[in-house]
C-alpha cells in the first residue's frame, strides 16, 4: 500500500511550507518535495513608483532580512544612477551589513538550527526548541545571545534607523555618518562579537565535534550533493557579504564564472515548475537539467560554506584559521556536506565580528564626507549583496525620470530551492526505510533544508502561537492511517 | 532588557503593510494612537519571534493586536485569546518562535515581562498578493475591533 507523508508547517523554518513524502509499497521513500505557499506579484507592486522609495519598500518583502534586501536596493540604485558611493559611504554601509550578518546568523544557530546538534536529532520535538538549548548550555549562554543581538541592532538603529524599515541607504552614499563617541560605542559592540564568535566556534567544537554520532551525521551521504556553489568574492578572492564579484565554482572547486553584478543575466537564468511560484535559479552556460548534482547540472548552491566553497579563504586571521580549520574535518574544499552549512555560518560570524573591528578602527569611517550626489539619469540598474541566506539580486529597470518600469528580485532563497528540493528527497529517502516513521525521523529530514536558513516571507502574519508540526500518513487512497503531532 | 520605560502598559500591533488585510492591527493601532490614552504607548512591528521579547519586556500589560487565518471562522471575526490558549488551539503560527516560549525564555532568562498579555486577533483571508489596502469585509469590521481593543484597554486594572 502506498503512502503518503505530509508534514506542515514546517518548523523553525523563516516562513512556512510543507513537505510531502511519497512511500512506496515497500515503504521506502520514493519521491518527496517542499511546498512553500509564495506572496505574488511583487515586481508588478513597485512598477509605476519612484525607484528611491526601493530601499524602505523592500524591506517590508519580510520581516527576517530587511537589512539584507535594503542593501541590494541601495547599491541598485547606485547603479541605476550611475553614481559610486564615497569610500566613507560604502564603509558605513559595510559596518551596518556586518552588525545584521552577526545578528542573524546567531539568531539561526542558537534558536533554529541549534536545537537540532545541541538538544539532538532525536530528541522529543517538545526540547528541540532555545529551551532546550539553553537546558543544555546554560542560561548565560542564551543571555550572551540575546544581549549580543539587542547590541547589534542597537547599532543599527542608531546608524539607519529603526532595523526593520531602514531609512540609511541613498543612491550614492548614506544618509548619516557616526560620530567619534559612537565609534568607540561600536568598538566595544565589536570586540564582544569578536569574543562571542570564538566562543561559538568552541562550542560547535565540544557539542557537534567531539560527538562521533554528530560528526558521522554531518558527513552522512543523506545529507550531501555535489553542486556548483556561488557567491561574492572580493579582489582576493575571499568572502565579501557587501560588494565584489559574483565567482561561481564546479563541484571540484574550479572557478566556471566570475563575472559584474550587472552582467548576472549572461550567467543566471530561472526555471518554473507548475507546482511552485518559486523560480529555481541555474547556470544558464550549463542549462536546466532538472533537480540534480553533478558537475552536468545547472543547479548552484548559495549560503554560508557556498560562499566558504567559491571563495579561497576569509580576509580576517581569526575566520581564516576557522575557515582551515573547517576544511581540514570536512576532508578538503569544496565539501558537499549540506549540515557543514551550520559550520560554515560561524566562520562566517567570525569574519562579520572581525570586519566591525577593522572598519571601526579605520579613520576614515567618522569622515562627513557621506554621499556623492547623483548627477547622470537613471535607466537600468542591478545590485547584489551576499543575505546570510545566499546571494540577493535587485534589478530594476526606470523611465528617465526615475519611474519604476521593471523589476526583478532573485532572493537568496530562489537559488537554494532546488538543492533545498534535492536535499529534502535525498535525506527522506536516507532516513525512512520500510515505513517507520518517527518524530526523529521527520526531524531529520528537516535538518536537511533547515541547514539552508531559508526565508520564504510568511503569507499572512498570523497569531505568535505555538508552532505545531503534523505528519499525516496517507494510504493510496487518501486516507489518514497515521498521524503525528508535536 | 527594557527596565526603564515610561509607561507600564504597551498595545503591540503585528502586521505588515504591504501584506493587505496583515495590516489590520497596524491600522488599528494608529487610530487608536491618535484617540490617546495617558500612561499607553502604541507601538506597531513587521517582527515577531524572538522580537517580542525586546519589545514587551519592561511592561506590565501588554494588548497584543494580530491578525489570524484560522479558516475556521468567517472573516472579520474578531478573537480574543490569552497567551495560555496557544499551549492547546492548534495555532496557524508559521514563526520560529512562538508566544509560549518567548514568555518561557524571558521567565528563565529573569527578564521583566508583563504579568498580563492578552490578544484581540482579527480573522483574515491569507493575502497572496502584495497590496496597501484592507479588503472590504475588513475594513468594515475594522471599527468594531477598534471598539473592542478600547474598550480592553479602558478596562485595564
């Protein structure tokens, strides 16, 4: 008899969706997807308004990476106006991105992918939550995190206003500069995100490393696909969140791409599937092959070890020793290991807390020489930054007055929702076997996109209650034979 | 976390803007910021999960204005809940966190939270399309829950 799974919503995801599992009449899984209920219509929204009211509209897309999506916007307008930024300006900028990275990606290692390594995978849904985080690591551990953050987006606010509508980026530069009293405020913001971020990398080395069940579990082949990866590189080589090249490299880590913002139309083209508004980004050189990895396939991953895997290192010295360090376990570069993401993300923490520092101690970042105005017409722009969730892409097209005419946004979880598809399939089919379906079972199918942060913007803001997760079992018939409910 | 605010009692207004009939609790609250209240402040968020937690500490009532797709009850129904409800109503939530744990994490983590938190929710469609206007059976029923939510804070201890 065949079965059916449903699991929805989805839990601690940024969003909401549902995974269907498809058994066969072994039991074993034969087919499996995720489903994510997507707002529509948003380029046609914003065509007919001004082009500089981007950057406070497209925060609102989701209330999870406002920061991310104002950024994208700011820099597309600095292309749309054909005006470069003053050095002050992309600096403030670049301090502003790095307060949100460490926000963020602590926010998604503590309380959403955390649970999973530092509770367990198999522990009752019930404890795989920050609580039970926290009754593991302790109270002063989740203290830090929240103080941390809350001083993070102190900053932020301070710099561009309130964090979730940003009133910072202007085509050409920002709208405020620091004073020397807040640079050393945010030196102290820096320094304990520096101490914070080793902390962390010790932990993941105590809880996850340490643990041979972990380790073997992050290296399990379930939760592996050899792709393409992408992400923003800067002059070096190393990983820029902010600004750089967008280089893209195969499954053996040879560069196959590197090219401008605005020439990602040459590269990248997007594929629909008629059970998705979700368009799935590919190498356009290669072509759509379908939901599969290999060096043949089109499909390129994006994210943290994405962006760890196409850049040659970091450019700080504490994040490159953890970036080798990284490595070194993984068994060499690039390493496919999708659960090495969570990993990956504290590298990446590192070199968000680093970079504060370095921006901060530079001189030039209290200048008053904040904005170069924009003098040529506007007609077409692009601006890419790296979210914490993959590469974000703003494109706009304008009439000569600065009209909005045509919009395009590939947001960074676009790019990860076919490996997030392929690795769904993969790990169900791995993890469920003749029919025994579990709680922990269900959850380490989860862990699998999971690993990815993906941000699908809820449809509708609904009530702060309690996160249910269902799996129903179906026969052939539709028929519920089983159900599972935390 | 927030020990120092001015006023004791906050109304939270959850929603998005461009989401359509989401904006129900952000409209409602600007109404009802314009009517004044002495001691109230009025404060609206496209945040949830972990943002609760900044946001109502230091307070020792909240009103909590949301919107809520249940499906179960026609729109523009207006729903009143305590926090306590959501440990057993199956919750359309779609967050990370929910308000259970944020009053649990505050608790462990000592931080002051209000003693009272309750929740005038409004019955929506799910938006699909992004728009910036209330659809008619909401911005009918928008008066009412208006009503509602003054008459709450007119009855607070």
């Amino acid at each position: 008899m065949s079965k059916r799974i449903t699991i929805n919503p989805i839990t601690r995801l940024e969003g909401h969706g549902k995974i269907e599992i498809f058994l066969n009449d072994a039991g074993d899984v034969e087919r499996a997807f995720l489903q994510v209920p997507e707002l529509r219509g948003f380029e046609t929204f914003s065509i007919g308004r001004p082009a500089e009211e981007m950057p406070r509209i497209t925060p609102r897309i989701c209330g999870v990476c406002p920061t991310a999506h104002h950024m994208a916007s700011t820099k597309c307008l600095d292309s749309l106006w054909h005006v470069e930024p003053t050095s002050t300006a992309k600096k403030l900028r670049e301090l502003v991105y790095s307060a949100f990275m460490i926000e963020d990606h602590y926010l998604h290692f503590y309380f959403l992918g955390g649970p999973d390594f530092v509770v367990g995978p198999g522990a009752p849904a019930a404890e795989r939550n920050i609580l039970g985080v926290i009754g593991k690591v302790g109270v002063d551990v989740a203290s830090e995190v929240i103080r941390l953050r809350r001083e993070c987006r102190q900053m932020m606010e301070t710099m561009a206003g309130k964090v979730i509508h940003p009133v910072f980026g202007l085509p050409g530069g920002v709208s405020r500069g620091i004073s020397e009293e807040e640079r050393q405020e945010f030196l102290k913001v820096a320094e304990n995100a520096i101490q914070f971020a080793q902390f962390s990398l010790n932990l993941f080395d105590d809880v996850v490393l340490k643990n041979e069940d972990y380790v073997n579990l992050v290296l399990n082949d379930a939760y592996a696909h050899k792709t393409n990866y992408m992400g923003l590189v800067d002059k070096n080589n190393k990983v820029n969140f902010y600004e750089g090249d967008v280089r893209v490299v195969s499954p053996e880590g040879k560069e196959i791409a590197r090219f401008a913002p605005r020439d990602y139309m040459n590269h990248i083209a997007e594929h629909v599937e008629p059970w998705s508004y979700i368009t799935f980004p590919y190498l356009k050189n290669i072509g759509w092959k379908g939901f599969t990895d290999g060096a043949d396939s089109g499909v390129v991953r994006s994210a943290p070890l994405a962006r760890c895997n196409t850049a040659d290192g970091m450019a700080t010295p504490l994040a490159q020793a953890a970036y080798e360090k990284m490595y070194e376990t993984l068994g060499g570069k690039p390493a496919h290991a999708t659960l090495a993401f969570h990993w990956a993300r504290l590298v990446e923490a590192q070199y968000a807390a680093e970079r504060m520092k370095e921006l901060l101690e530079d001189d030039e970042i209290t200048s008053d020489d904040i904005r170069a105005v924009p003098t040529e017409t506007p007609d077409e722009g692009v601006g890419i930054v790296e979210a914490p969730r993959g590469t974000l892409i703003h494109h706009y097209f304008t009439d000569d007055e600065g009209i909005l005419t045509k919009v395009n946004l590939i947001v960074a979880t676009n790019f990860n929702a076919a490996p997030i598809a392929m690795s769904v399939e993969k790990a169900a089919q791995g993890m469920i076997k003749g029919g025994k379906v579990n709680d922990g079972l269900l959850n380490m199918v989860e862990m699998a996109f999971r690993a990815y942060d993906p941000c699908h913007a809820c449809a509708t803001h609904s009530l702060p209650g309690q996160m249910p997760l269902i799996a129903l079992i179906h026969d052939s018939t539709g028929k519920v034979i089983q159900e599972i409910r935390h | 976390m927030h020990t120092d605010r001015s006023t004791s009692v906050l109304v939270l207004a959850l929603g998005n803007d461009i989401k359509g009939d989401d904006a129900v609790a952000l409209e409602a609250v600007q109404i009802l910021k314009k009517e004044g209240s002495e001691g109230i402040d009025f404060v609206d968020t496209i945040e949830s999960g972990l943002a609760l937690l900044e946001l109502m500490s230091g307070y020792d009532k909240v009103l909590l204005l949301d919107s809520v797709s249940t499906g179960v009850h026609p729109v523009g129904t207006i729903l009143e809940f305590s926090p306590d409800d959501f440990n057993q109503v199956l919750s359309t939530c779609r967050h990370f966190m929910g308000l259970p744990e944020v009053i649990e994490l505050a608790k462990r983590l000592s931080i002051d939270f209000p003693d009272e938190i309750r929740i005038l929710a409004m019955e929506i469609a799910p938006p699909y399309e992004f728009s910036q206007t209330l659809t008619a059976p909401i911005r009918a029923a928008l008066p009412s829950y208006i009503q509602k939510a003054g008459d709450l804070l007119k009855s607070r201890g």
